[in-house]
C-alpha cells in the first residue's frame, strides 16, 4: 500500500520500529552497483549483490546508471526485500551524466552562477532520467595547491567564490523538491578540509590551526548546507590527527550541533575501514563504532557496518539508539526523495531517451564551456582571428583528439562524443581557409619525431595554434603531480614552434594551474581552456574567432614556478613584507619575505583574465567615511567599455582589515558582479557592505567584527584594484 510523501517522522518510526537489527544495519549500507568502481578492492560479485538486495541488506546502490537497469534493481528490493524499503541510486555527477559540461574548476571561472546553476540542473535531469537519485556533488573543497589533482573538482581556492558556487550546484542539483522528477540529492563532499593535504599529495595528512579551517575552508560547506544540501560525505583525510570520517568534532559538534544540519552524512569510499590504517583505531569493530558514534550514517563500500554493528549492538557495545539515529536519517532521505510513493519515479526508459544528450542540454553546455574559457594573454589583439584566414597550423596533441575531452569526472560520458578543436575550427571559418594538423607530441612520451612534421606546418601558416595541456587522468582523485609544467616534451614543442616567427594562439588545457611562465613571455596568445567536455571544439572556436569574447576569470592563483606553491591571494602579511621591486641588487632587503630566485608575484593573480574589450575603471566612491555596526556601506565604481566590441566584465570587490585581534589577510574578496558593457558604454557597479562581510574569527574565536581602519579595494582582478578607506566605528 503506498505510503504518504509526506516525509512525517510518524512514517519513518512507523517502518523503524518494524525493523530487525539487521535490516537496520541493511540501510547503512552502501554499495557500487556494477564493474564500475572507484576505488580499491571489489566488494561483492554479481551475484551476491543481487542476494544481498533482495534481502535488504543493502541501502542503495552506485555507479548502475540506466532507467531499465535501475529500474530492475529497484524491483528486487522493492518485491523482495521484506519490508520493501526502495534502494538509493548514487553516483558521481561531477560535470554531467552523458552531456559532459566544463570540469568543476574550469566552471568556476565563469564567475556565472546562473549558468553553473544550470549546468547543475541539466545534470540532474539526465542524471534522473537514468535512474539516479543521489549525487556525489556538489564537491566544495577548497584547493590552495595546484600540485593537488583534485582542484579539478572543486571551485578554486577562495571560501566566498566557492561558497556562491556550491549554493547553485545545490539549488541545481535539488530544485525546490526533492520528491519532483528531474531533482536528486545533493552530497556536498568532502567533510573536512579535503583540499589541503600536505604538500598537495592526494589523501595526505590534513593539519591547520582551527581558525584557518573555520575561515578559509569550512565557508562552502556550510553555505551548501545553508542552501538546504540533503547530504554530506566525509573525507579520506585526517585533521588534527582524526580522521574526518570518524570525527566526532567534524560530524556532530560543528555539522549538527553548530550548524543544524539534519540530513544524512555518508563516509567516502571505503574511509571507515581505512581508519585502521590511519591507526585511531585497532580492529574493525572499533572504526565501526567510532564512525557511527562520531555521526557517520552510511558506509561507503566498506562492508564495515554489516560486519560489525549487529555483534556490537547485541554485545551491549553500540546502543542500539545511536543505530537508530543513523537508519532514520537515511528513511527520512528515501520519503524526501519521494522513493517510498514511488520507488520507480526515476526509471523510465522514455524519458530517458528524450532527456538525455537533448539539444538543449548541448546548447547548456556549449553555454558553460564558452564562458569558462580565460584569456591569459593576447598581445597586439592577436585574438581574435580572422575567420578568412588562408592557413592555420593546429599542432599539438589535443588537436584532433576527442578521448581527452571529456574531462577528469566523467565516466558516463562517451569518448566518441566531444567535438574535437579541429571540428570546432572547421564549423567557424571561411570555405577559403586551410587547416594543417599534427600531434608534435604526446603527453607522456619524451620522442620529438613529431617536432619536423609540426615545424613544417607551422611554417606554412598564417597562424599556430598550439593545443597543449594534460590528458584528462592527469587531474582529477589521485593525480596529485609534483610537476606542474606542461607533461611530456610538450614545452619544448612550443620552443620549436615559435623559432618560426609565426603569430601563435597556445591553449592551454588542465585541470590545475600550470606552470607556464616562458609560455607567457614568449608566445603572444594564451587561452586558459581546462577541461570543457563534449563542446570542446565549438565553445574554443566562439572564442578564437571573436563570436564570443571571453569572459572568465581564474578561479586559482596560477604560480611562477612549483615552488611557489601553496600561493593564494588572500595571504597574510608577515612581519617582513617584501615591498622591493626586484630591481634592486639582491643583498637590499635581504631579510624579507621572499625567495631568492622568483619574485613573489604569481604568473597570474587570483581573478586574473582578459577580454577583447578594454575596460576602465573609475575612482571608489563611498557613500560615508564611516559606518556604525549594523550599518551598510555603498561602494560605487563606474566600468567604461573603451573598446569597439562588446564585453562581459566580473568586477570584483575585496577588503582589507588593517588591524585586528589577529593577523588578517592582505585581501579577501567580498563580492563580484557580472555584467555586459557594450562597445563604448560606460555602467555604474554597486556593492552593499554589511558588518558580515568584515566579520571574522576573533582572538577569542567569536566570530563577529572589530572597530578600526579598513580598505575596500575594486577591480578587474585581485592585483590591478582600485582602493578607498573607511572605518568601522
Ligand atoms: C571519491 C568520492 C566519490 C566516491 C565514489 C571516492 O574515491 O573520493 O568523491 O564520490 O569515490 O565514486
């Protein structure tokens, strides 16, 4: 008989007090569905799975995409399993299900909300018609090290830019209701601190003085939550020598008890059993108790809750309350999602078909991808390109590929499916223009046999554009690379290139910052073009050629050289700033802040990009010198687009607080808009600060604000700012 949507806790006790120890245990645990895994170890065969879920002893299931499978799974657990409780559909939607979007890094570049939102939604919708109800997105960490692959994933290196960009991938993913077709559970991931793993190696130690991790990387968290986020997942790391998935600090005091979350907190793959290698706990009776007593409902791939918690509860152990707590939270998750009206809500073959790789759905991504591109560099307005050009030489080993397109996180996507660079160039120019292609190089190879094939193109054309980068697994869990130049003999490729003399466009792909500082003083073109899946080759071309004018800027810090890293541009300022300008011999201002073999400066700042339009600034405008707590203070610039072509603009706004109870950063952006200046308008920005956004952790740990000097800085990127003073009375 079918049961209400009305996700009352009445429904939840009811079936709860209905259920043995062991079907209990059932819902907590979490499995992978198909050959497709993600992580070490394969859990179950075939078989067993299918045993296992028509006994219900299994919560759900991920990575078993499709309407009709989903919808066979589905039938055993709802047919079979005694009290017919319908099983979870989970997976990674990080970029899209088989319409593969920009990877998440390169999305945040855009700076455009409404279009990541969107992307979000689409996701969700082909996501859905396949079956699947619960995502593994949106991923929310913040990444300071560009060695670290998992940046890909994320939204860059600054808490205010990510907490904005996780609240629209939740309102994406989840709509208004969770029970609504074509909306599916948000798991903002990954609970704590993911990000920053000692020397940007993948799952290392995680160790920050609680005030950095309250300031800089538990802001998305929180927002996602705030923006009604159904689910977290832990993270593999410690912090502060507990791991996350068995911190009680993390999972109860600050997620519940702080932060009022009262969704369900999944471990990531396998992380509860992994903490006996972490070594907090001995056996794997104790990591399972410590998991779920420290808040983590439902184990991952682990197979460590079946095993352990029936004996543990039965031994007097475990309350059997404390299990309670945890299998209500995932019922309430199942109501919510509408499963327990309808079990088949997301398995319809039909839908399916319709929704998935729509016309629409491309247009969304060619949408996103267009607008995550960043001109790093156009010198003497190389770009845009004529579209009547006699010869282009495309060179580089992205040049005709489509495998790599797709991104780091996306094994639903096909391989066959991108539009390659070479197809985009094809579609955009003239029927007179001729395009000579070779690879010159590989990304893993050292062999130049392709360099004299290259260099003979290359001196044939009008124009080189060189299609660099890292292949696709080169970024993305578990490519942390101590290197962050250009792989391979890719670099000395772009050497032999521009020995010709020809005007050359490089764009660059990754999923990280690069290191490219020769790139940048020696070719005149850059696009900084990450990962931008299946409309890769059109979105490229819009920008090449001038139908669209790139607008993104860089969500990451892009360093001078690996050594610089961590580098980020809300640093503090040291007791000895180096103020120098490099010119002076090395001996002046020995003791200070710096290194001796680089400046201090990155390749390119935080929020750094480049538009075919020229935009001016204006002076500060304040509305008062000071403000009172409680009051808001107008900050208003004028933007001149003193250009001939239109352009979308991010103007950026970030404070600084001169002196506080502690240290504080030389910047911290506090807000940004993004708007269209047409060729020769000029249009007002206006901004409202409030006593929030100078708010921090004081001495003392409160968060709030301190009366003194302050400066607000407005600009086109952190560095090249406008600034005025005011004071909080
Ligand atoms: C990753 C998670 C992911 C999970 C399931 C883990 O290895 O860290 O982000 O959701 O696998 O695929």
């Amino acid at each position: 008989e079918p049961v209400s949507k009305e996700p009352t806790n009445d429904k939840v006790e009811e079936l709860l007090s209905q259920m043995t120890l062991e079907e209990k245990v059932g819902q907590l645990n979490f499995i992978v569905g198909d050959a497709l895994q993600t992580g070490p170890a394969s859990v179950t065969n075939d078989g067993e799975r299918l045993e296992m879920i028509k006994s219900g002893k299994v919560t759900g299931v991920f990575n078993a995409p499709g309407a009709e499978f989903s919808y066979k799974l589905q039938k055993l657990a709802v047919e079979n399993s005694r009290l017919g409780i319908p099983l979870l559909f989970g997976a990674d939607i990080i970029h899209g299900y088989k319409t593969i979007f920009p990877i998440p890094l390169a999305e945040a570049a855009s700076w455009d909300l409404e279009t990541i939102e969107n992307g979000a939604r689409v996701a969700a919708k082909e996501a859905t018609s396949a079956g699947i109800n619960f995502n593994f997105a949106p991923m929310v960490d913040v990444g300071r090290d560009a060695r670290w692959g998992r940046n890909a994933e994320g939204a860059g290196e600054d808490p205010y830019l990510g907490s904005l960009i996780a609240r629209a991938r939740v309102r994406g993913f989840q709509g208004n209701d969770l029970a609504a077709p074509y909306t599916l559970a948000a798991c903002v991931k990954h609970f704590a601190a993911y990000g920053a793993p000692e020397g940007g190696k993948e799952y290392n130690t995680v160790d920050m003085s609680e005030r950095v991790l309250r300031e800089m990387y538990l802001p998305p968290y929180r927002a996602a939550i705030d923006e009604g986020a159904a689910t977290v997942m832990t993270s593999f790391n410690e912090i502060d020598g507990v791991p996350a998935s068995g911190s009680k600090y993390l999972l109860d005091d600050i997620l519940r008890k702080e932060w009022g979350f009262n969704g369900m907190v999944v471990s990531d793959y396998n992380s509860i059993t992994e903490m006996i290698n972490h070594g907090v706990v001995g056996n794997r009776a104790d990591a399972a108790k410590m998991a779920l007593e420290s808040g983590n409902d439902m184990d991952m791939m682990g197979l460590i809750y079946s095993s352990e918690i029936e004996k543990l509860v039965k031994e007097g152990k475990l309350s059997e309350e404390t299990l309670d707590k945890a299998v209500r939270r995932v019922l309430k998750l199942k109501y919510d999602l509408g499963l327990f009206e309808n079990p088949y809500l997301y398995a319809d073959p039909a839908v399916e078909k319709k929704e998935v790789r729509s016309k629409e759905n491309y247009d969304a991504a060619l949408d996103m991808a267009k607008r995550s591109i960043v001109l790093l560099k156009n010198e003497k307005d190389l770009l845009p390109i004529n579209k009547n050009v006699n010869t282009i030489a495309l060179i580089g080993p992205l040049a005709e590929n489509k495998d790599e397109l797709n991104g780091m996180w996306s094994f639903f996507g096909e391989n066959q499916d991108p539009i390659s660079i070479l197809e985009g160039i094809k579609q955009k120019v003239g029927p007179g223009t001729k395009i000579l292609t070779a690879d010159g190089a590989d990304f893993y190879s050292d062999s130049r046999s392709g360099f004299s094939k290259a260099v003979g193109i290359a001196n044939k054309a009008d124009v080189v554009i060189l299609a660099l980068g890292e292949s696709a697994v080169m970024s993305g869990e578990a490519a942390s690379r101590s290197s962050i130049e250009l792989p391979g003999v890719q670099k000395e490729l772009m050497q032999a290139i521009q020995k010709t003399g020809k005007p050359i466009v490089t764009l660059v792909s990754s999923g990280r910052p690069l290191a490219i500082s020769w790139m940048d003083k020696n070719i005149p073109a850059i696009l900084q073009t990450w990962s931008l899946g299946t409309l890769t080759g059109p979105a490229i071309a819009e920008v090449l050629f001038g139908d669209y004018n790139p607008s993104g800027k860089l969500p990451m810090t892009f360093p001078r050289n690996v050594g610089q890293v961590p580098i980020y541009y809300n640093h503090k300022n040291t007791g000895r700033p180096y103020t120098g300008d490099y010119s002076e011999p090395a001996s002046d201002r020995i003791y200070s802040s710096r290194y001796r073999d680089v400046e201090n400066s990155p390749l390119y700042p935080f929020g750094y990009g480049l538009s075919y339009a020229k935009f001016e600034y204006s002076d500060i405008q304040l509305d008062k010198a000071s403000i009172k707590s409680g009051e808001t203070l107008k900050v208003k610039v004028s933007v001149k687009n003193a250009s001939k072509v239109d352009g979308e603009e991010v103007v950026q706004l970030y404070i600084r607080d001169l002196v506080g109870s502690v240290t504080r950063p030389v910047k911290e952006l506090k807000g940004f808009k993004k708007l269209m200046i047409k060729a020769g308008e000029t249009k007002e920005v206006s901004f409202d600060l409030t006593e929030d956004d100078l708010s921090f952790y004081r001495r003392d740990m409160t968060f709030g604000t301190e009366p003194g000097d302050f400066k607000v800085y407005v600009g086109t990127n952190s560095r090249d700012v406008k600034e005025a003073d005011f004071m909080l009375m």
